[in-house]
C-alpha cells in the first residue's frame, strides 16, 4: 500500500511540474487533451463500471455541455462561467429527463435506447444551423475569464486549470465508489433482483447514477470547447462514445485509475502513429484487441486479478507449512 501510495505521488508530482519542464507545446496539448478525456471517461465508469449499465448517450452529453457553453457565450457573449454552471444544469435536466425513460428499460434495450438518445443529439446540432452553426460548427468560443489575478490565456494556465477539475473528478468519484452509495450501485449491478430483496430502490440509485454520469460528460464537454475554441457536429458521434469506452475497457472498468491510465495510452498511441495517417488503425486495431484478449478486465482489473491471485497462493502456502509444523 504505501508503495501504491508513493507511486501515485510520484505522478501527481510529474504531472504538476510536467508545464515546466517541457517546452513542446504538442505534448502539452495532448496531456491537456487526456485530462478532458479521461473526466468523460470517469463518469461514463460511474453507469457502466460501478452500475452495470451501458450508456450509448454519453458523446452526446459531452456535446451538450460543449454545445451550450458554445451557444451562450459566443452567440449571446454572456460571461463564461455562467455559462460554464448553465451547460452543467442544462446537460443535468437533459439527463434527468432521459433517464427517466430510459431507465424503464433493461441490458441492451437500454443501450439501444440511450444510443439512439445519441443519434438524436447528433441529429439536432447537425442539422439545426442557427443555432449550432450546424456542419460549419462553432467559432470564436472564449477562453476561460480571469479569475481575479489569474488569467487563462497561457497553454500553461488552461493545463493547470483542466488539471483542476481533473483532480477534483478522481476524489468525487473516489468518494462516491467507497460510499454507501457506491456500494449499493455495486450491489445493483451483481443482482437487480437480490437488490430489490434487501429494499434497494433501483430506479432511484439507477438515476442518480446516470445522472452523476453525463454530469461529468457534461464538464468535459465544457472544459473542451473552453480549450479548442471551435465546436463540430463530430463530438456527438456515436463513434465518440465507442471511443470512450473504449478508454475505459482497456484501462480496467469498474476501477479508479483505469480511466485515466486507458485514455493515456491510446491517445498517446494514436498520435505517434499519426505519421501512418489512415493505416495507423491496421497497427493500432489488433493492438488493442489483443489486450481485450489477454486482459479482460483491462490493465488495472487484470493487475489486481493478478494480486490477488498471487495473494491468495502465499496465504495458502503459510497456512500448509503452518499446519505440518503443527
């Protein structure tokens, strides 16, 4: 544990002073982009990793939040961070109605059903031109308002200031697994009927779930229309959400460094193979069905299967040579 513990720091610590030491603007991007990511990534772990229900909406909650900072505060030029708290109560509400509906279903006729909440989103910013700017997409987005002495316009401060969030995401989501409420998720997703035995209400820890899911989609979303400045249609895709899981598959669903562990290496895959241009998915492609191959449950799961594995076996070992001295 205290290694574990060690190892975190140290990579909090490179991560913190990572600004500092690179001058490659590139890289920092990349990293920037990761921790965006990797927050989408965490609330689609909270419905699909801790409940057991898989969203196909979620690209679509992180457009909505993007979309209505977007909205707000290039065409109405209202203040950012108002229109920062209005994207989060706006994608809020949107998914409090949808799962409402949705959570009516069951397994794959909920996944259908939140996929084709997706298509609708993607539908509605594509085709509503004056509003979204449809294909054209959205321009000129503002970057983050000072906060008092503290200005957002360096690469280095939006880095600190995505890192922010994303630290604030990890101990929101750390809280919320080790929790009653997370616990009781977790007891939703091994049975719905054993759950409703012990008095578990299940739409409600359902909703909240799904809820608490596209919120941080939502901010997500938010944090990267303040960072690219320019919105399309594309970030709704249904392929952006197989993407996301895609993160959260390989990093280990259900686990707390998994999301970010996923993201960060097939972001970063994805762009040394950039130089391939369209043949880097014939390399990347078998690479990452391989590892759903030999790892399952993804790095982090497979890491502890293996610990616990090995765990197991010495305490078998010392209770046998406990019992033949005895």
């Amino acid at each position: 544990m205290k290694i574990q513990r060690l190892v975190l720091l140290g990579i909090l610590l490179i991560t913190v002073l990572f600004p500092l030491m690179s001058q490659n603007h590139y890289h920092k991007q990349i990293i920037i982009l990761v921790m965006i990511w990797s927050i989408a990534v965490y609330g689609l772990n909270i419905i699909s990793g801790f409940t057991g229900q898989l969203s196909l909406a979620h690209a679509g909650f992180f457009a909505c939040g993007a979309y209505t900072l977007g909205i707000l505060t290039s065409t109405f030029q209202i203040n950012f961070w108002l229109a920062f708290l209005a994207a989060l109560a706006v994608t809020v509400v949107l998914s409090l109605l949808i799962g409402l509906i949705a959570l009516r279903t069951r397994h794959h006729f909920f996944a259908i059903y939140t996929m084709c909440v997706g298509f609708i989103i993607y539908l509605t910013i594509d085709k509503w031109d004056e509003v979204t700017g449809g294909v054209r997409g959205l321009i000129g987005i503002p970057v983050p308002s000072p906060i008092g002495p503290i200005t957002f316009e360096t690469i280095e401060s939006q880095y600190y200031f995505i890192l922010f969030f994303l630290l604030g995401t990890i101990f929101v989501v750390k809280r919320i697994k080790d929790s009653l409420f997370g616990r009781t998720l977790q007891a939703i997703r091994g049975s719905e009927d054993l759950s409703k035995t012990i008095g578990i209400n299940i739409m409600k820890n359902q909703l909240l779930s799904f809820v608490l899911s596209a919120f941080f989609a939502g901010l997500a979303g938010v944090l990267y229309a303040g960072f690219i400045r320019f919105l399309g249609p594309d970030i709704s895709a249904i392929t952006v959400t197989f993407e996301m899981l895609m993160y959260l598959l390989v990093g280990g669903i259900g686990t707390m460094t998994g999301p970010i562990l996923g993201t960060f290496l097939i972001v970063s895959v994805t762009q040394s193979l950039q130089f391939l241009e369209e043949y880097r998915m014939l390399i990347f492609g078998p690479i990452v069905v391989l590892i759903m191959l030999f790892y399952p449950k993804g790095l982090v799961g497979s890491y502890y299967s293996v610990k616990a594995h090995l765990y197991n076996r010495r305490t078998a070992q010392v209770k046998e040579k406990v019992k033949e001295a005895g």
